[in-house]
C-alpha cells in the first residue's frame, strides 16, 4: 500500500508573508503629563475663580471652632480630667523638672542664688574636655573657641538656655531612640512595623509638632523639649537599626557557635561592632534638636531662637545676625564634637603619635584641671558671669545693619529686578492657576498626576490628602503654599543639577564644595532667614529664597552620587563613540542617574516646604501665617491647628508621590 503525500498548496507570495507588522505606538508618561495639563488649562479659562473656597485671614470654619473649644474644654478641665491629671500633667511635670534642673546647673539663677551652679569658666572648661575626651585636641580648641565667642556676642545666657533645652531633649530622646533603634535591628517584624511612622514624623515640617504639643503640655518648655525630643528621635532609631543590621552575619554566627547567649552577642559584638554608626545617629539627633529647638521659641521656649524671632519680627537684621551666627557656632561645635568621637577609635589605631600612650594619665590631668574650673565659677562671681558687655555682638549687629543699609541701597534695584522677574514671570501665574482654579479641577489633576508618576498608591494617597485638604477649610492657602514650594523645589533643581553635576564629574569641584555644603547642612532653618531679609526685606520671595538655599545641598549631594554612580565603562563608551561633553551629559550620566534626581526632587521638596513655612515669619503669608497666628491669637488657635494638618497632608502627598516616582524610575 502506498501513501500519497499531497505537498501544501501556497496560499501567498513571498513578499505577503514578510510584511513587516504595523509598530504600536506607546504613550510616554510625558505625554499624558502634558495633555494633564493642557486640559487644566483649558478648563481654569472657562472656570476661573469659581468654587475656590478662598477663606480671608479671620475667618473661621466650623472646624476651626471646634478646634477652639476643645482647646478651650482641655483648658478649662486640665486639673480635673483623670487623663491629664495623671499622664499629661505627670509627663511634663517631669520634663520641666529635668529642664529646670539643666538651665539652673548652667544658665538660669537657682532659687538660692543669683547665678547658676556652674559659671561660664566651668562651661567652657566642661566643653573643651569633653571634645578632648571623645575627640582630640583640635575640637577641643574649636569647643572652647566657640564658648568662649558665645560670651563676646553677649549671648552667653540665651546660648546656655538653647544648650540645656537640647541637652534635655536629646537626653530624652535617646533614651527611647537607641533601644528602639536596636529593637529594628535585630527584629524584621518590628522595623517593618516602625518604619512607616518614621517616615511619616521626618515628612512633617517642625512647625507642625508644636500646636498639638501646646494643646495637651501648654506653652514654655516642656512642650519645646517633648516636640523636640519627638522630631530628633527618628535619626538615631533609623540610624541605630541600620548600624545593628551592617554587622557581617559571619561575626554573629561565630559568636553563637561560641556559646554565647543573645544578649551577649547583642552587648559583646553587635553594639561594640556598630558604635561609630551609632554615634553618627546621635550627631544627626543633635543637630536636629538644636535646629528644633530654635523653632520652639515660637511657643515660648526660652534661648536664641527666641532672640531671633523677636528680631525677625521687628525686622532687627542686626540683632537677628548676631543671635543667628550664635545658633551656628553651636551647631558647628557640637557637630565637630561628634563627628570626632564617631571617628576617634579608627584615627588612634592609625595614629602612631607617641602621646597616646600618655593619653589617660593626660585626661586625668584634664580632669582634675577642669574640676578646679568647676569649683571656681561656682564659687566666685567673676568666674561665674561672663565679663564684659558682650562687645563683639554689638559691632556684629552693627556690621549687618551697615551691610544691610548698603545693600538696600545699592543693590536694590538688582534684588528687585531679580525678585519681580521671578514673581511675576513664574510665581504670580502659577499660584493663580492654583488658587483661581476651581478646587474640584485642582484636586483632579493632582490625583491625575500622582497615578501617572506614582502609580495607583500614590494616586490613593492623593485622593485621601485632597479630600482631607478640603476638610481642613485652608485650601486656598494651602495652595498659596503649593505653588510657593513648586517654584521653590524648581529652582532647587535647575541648581542641584548643575552644581551636582559639576561635582560628579570633577573629585576637585566635589572637595571644593562638599564642606560648604556640609556646613549649610549644618545650620538651622531660622538662620537663612537673615540675610535674604536683608536684600528682599520681608515679603513672600524672602522666603521662597531662604528655602532653596536651605535645600540645595542636599539636592546636589544626591545628584552628585548619582553622577559618579554611572558605570565609567559608559561613559568611556560613548566618548569614543564622538560624545561630547555635552551630549555625555545629557544623553548618558543624566538618563542613567533618573532615580537621582527623582530622590532629590524628594527631599529637595520636603526640605523646601518646612522652610517655606518658617518664612511665615517674614511676609510668606499662608499656611505659615496661619500657623504662626494661631499661636499668637487664641481665637485663630484652631485655624492655626488646621493649618498645621494642611502642611502635612502636603509633605505627606509629595512624599509619596515622589518616593514612588523615584522606584518606578530606578526600576
């Protein structure tokens, strides 16, 4: 039997079968970006200054006076309520207690007696052997320096006050900080539970923790030093946990093959083995409650930032000047101080210096030394104030005021040239386009764009904050508030990619600047306030302008690292490919580096909107009036408060869409 085997019949030509297939045509995310915004456009011409629930400056929703008779229920019922008078009450009862007990050990009178226990010759003499101690010569004649520059401001009390209240509020802090930090490092379960608590105290501005912290502990210090210890606290658990969790596996295992116990491997090797970090966690927390700290004179705390807020408001740049290179003196001397003791160990074993070996016979000597300085200024009224009438201040406040003068008058035509080409050319149409919009429009395109650079969770997020946004009765100046922090955070930008680049590229553009960058780290938000007053005086742009100088660096040093970050076999490739500079720039380092400058964007933008907060105090007007208002006015005290959720539903909006952006791109 055969089989016929039939060959199959051509259904079509060559050519037909390889007709190339059709692309689809994919939608950038710019393109749905931009066609977000053109229909924005489109309909704030046909809707403006409709359904914008603008609210004037003493006008109260019923929120806002709900929020007035609970503070004024919580007053009237604060000795009588079983809650206060047993949690609350007891709670800043002890606070109090520990910040009076530190002020009248170094700053304040005691009940009996006219000066504190401890003089200024013994500060000092503490001051300088403590650097010694934890560090090394060199930052104990930076700390003794600086004390002693305290003095000649003529500041030495309010500078001593600044010091107790941080020194109270960091000691509370890590009281809790570190064994919480230590807890997230060696329990998977507990840090995924703390983290986002975490991100949600580091994304709110430090305007916003005072108003609740007055509603349950009332104005003056304890409120300061809880607010302060609750804001400082975050860096060091973050920073304890990662320093618990950097310890190489192979050690901990070695250590339970060992015999030893889990508390034994937490005391013998996980802390010793992460000390240095940890410490770097306690400078972070140091720096962040001194930078608090100042913010609180706002609500009474006594101390420099209660100086420069007073000057600030009488617009006194002299006076502001002086107070504020005080709050930076202290910050750079307790920053160097614990950037030395988290390094020390490490510089001694590569040290061959032979004094080493004297070095505890030396501190002994120095112990005994500063004992004797102690005894002496407790002792004796000259050793006790601080001489003179603080000279060198009053020709620091003069300087700036003649500066100041000058500046107004010579510069003034380039400051203004400069302020209304801004304002005008970006701020006044974008913060028209928010506030004149209606605020259903407004709320849709930021949920819009949330989906689109976020994802759905960022879109979900959007939606809660929008609608809690419009809850708070603030809205309109919260989006006064939006479109200063937009411009701001653009502007962060255009100098964070320049200038990171810039350090990316070059190791001696990034020496040149780095320390710069690092000491503007280093000051606190109140300080950059003094000098833009001075040449734009006090409206709205002062504030804009404090802001990005206040978050650029950080903005630089994360495009900085991105830059560097890009594989050089790359960037080698695409050179002997014919790129230029330029187009290495642009079309390779750039690109390759999205996840960034997405991150700085993130950070930039959360810095940029807690400074343009504080600008309240100089004419931003906003949120931040509000803010401060609802301190200073009892019947704005529940606007004030609402103000303060507004700025954090924002900083927590922002936050997660550019967290999310940031994943997505780096992905």
């Amino acid at each position: 039997m055969t089989v016929a085997m039939e060959k199959p019949e051509k259904t079509g030509t060559v050519e037909e079968k390889a007709a190339p297939v059709e692309p689809v045509r994919r939608i950038s995310r710019s393109m749905v970006i931009g066609a977000i915004l053109v229909v924005w456009l489109v309909l704030f011409a046909v809707l403006r200054g409709k359904q914008t629930l603008a609210l004037a400056a003493a006008d109260l929703t019923d929120l806002h006076r709900w929020f007035n008779d609970v503070n004024d229920s919580i007053g009237a019922n604060r000795n009588s309520n079983p809650l206060f008078l047993y949690f609350f009450n007891e709670i800043r009862l002890v606070i109090d207690n520990l910040v009076t007990f530190v002020q009248e050990l170094i700053s304040q009178p005691s009940a009996d007696r006219p000066v504190p226990q401890i003089g200024w010759l013994g500060v000092v003499g503490i001051a300088g052997y403590v650097s010694w101690a934890v560090g090394n010569w060199r930052v104990a004649l930076l700390a003794v320096a600086g004390f002693t520059f305290l003095g000649l401001q003529g500041l030495w009390q309010e500078s001593m006050d600044t010091l107790a209240l941080t020194v109270s509020a960091v000691f509370v802090a890590l009281l809790f900080a570190i064994p919480l930090g230590v807890w997230a490092g060696l329990s998977d379960r507990f840090n995924r539970i703390v983290t986002p608590f975490l991100d949600f105290m580091q994304t709110m501005p430090t305007f916003v923790y005072l108003a609740p912290l007055t509603l349950f502990f009332l104005i003056g210090p304890a409120s300061a030093t809880i607010a302060t210890m609750i804001y400082a606290a975050p860096p060091a658990i973050r920073i304890t946990a990662h320093a618990i969790r950097s310890v190489p596996k192979t050690t901990v295992e070695a250590a339970d093959s060992l015999g030893a116990t889990r508390r034994q491997s937490l005391t013998k090797v996980l802390l010793p083995m992460s000390k240095r970090t940890v410490v770097m966690g306690v400078n972070q927390t140091i720096m962040a409650a001194l930078a608090m700290v100042t913010i609180a004179a706002l609500i009474d705390a006594p101390g420099l930032g209660k100086t420069v807020v007073q000057a600030l408001q009488s617009l006194d740049v002299g006076t502001a000047f002086n107070a504020g290179l005080a709050i930076v003196v202290m910050a750079i001397v307790l920053d160097r101080v614990t950037t030395a003791a988290s390094g020390r160990e490490e510089a001694a074993r590569r040290s061959k210096n032979r004094f080493l070996t004297w070095r505890r016979p030396l501190l002994g000597a120095g112990a005994a030394v500063t004992a004797v300085l102690i005894y002496l200024s407790h002792t004796y009224i000259w050793a006790a104030e601080f001489p003179g009438e603080g000279g060198a201040g009053s020709s620091i406040a003069r300087a700036a005021d003649t500066a100041t003068t000058w500046a107004q008058d010579n510069l003034s035509g380039l400051t203004n040239a400069f302020r209304d080409a801004l304002t005008n050319g970006l701020l006044n149409p974008f913060q028209t386009l928010l506030t004149d919009s209606p605020w259903w429009l407004v709320g849709a395109a930021l949920i819009a764009l949330g989906v689109v650079l976020g994802g759905w969770r960022a879109g979900v997020t959007t939606v809660v904050c929008v609608g809690l946004l419009v809850g708070t009765g603030v809205w309109s100046d919260a989006m006064t508030t939006l479109a200063s922090t937009a411009v701001a955070t653009v502007l962060v930008m255009l100098l964070g990619i320049v200038f990171g680049v810039w350090m990316g590229r070059s190791v001696l553009a990034d020496r040149l600047l780095r320390p710069t960058l690092d000491a503007a780290q280093v000051m606190p938000p109140f300080v950059y306030l003094v000098p833009f007053l001075a040449l734009f005086g006090a409206t709205r742009f002062t504030a804009i302008v404090a802001a990005v100088v206040y978050a650029a660096p950080v903005a630089m040093k994360i495009i900085a690292d991105g830059v560097r970050n890009v594989p050089a076999t790359t960037v080698e490739a695409a050179t002997s490919a014919g790129c230029n500079t330029w187009q290495i720039i642009t079309k390779v380092q750039l690109p390759m580096a999205r996840g960034a400058l997405t991150l700085a964007t993130n950070q930039g933008l959360i810095y940029v909107l807690s400074m343009v907060v504080v600008g309240g105090l100089v004419g931003a007007g906003a949120l931040g009036y509000d803010v401060v208002a609802g301190f200073s006015q009892g019947q704005l005290y529940g606007k004030g408060l609402a103000a303060g959720l507004a700025i954090v539903l924002l900083g927590v909006m922002f936050d997660r869409i550019t967290q999310a952006a940031a994943r997505r791109t780096s992905a």
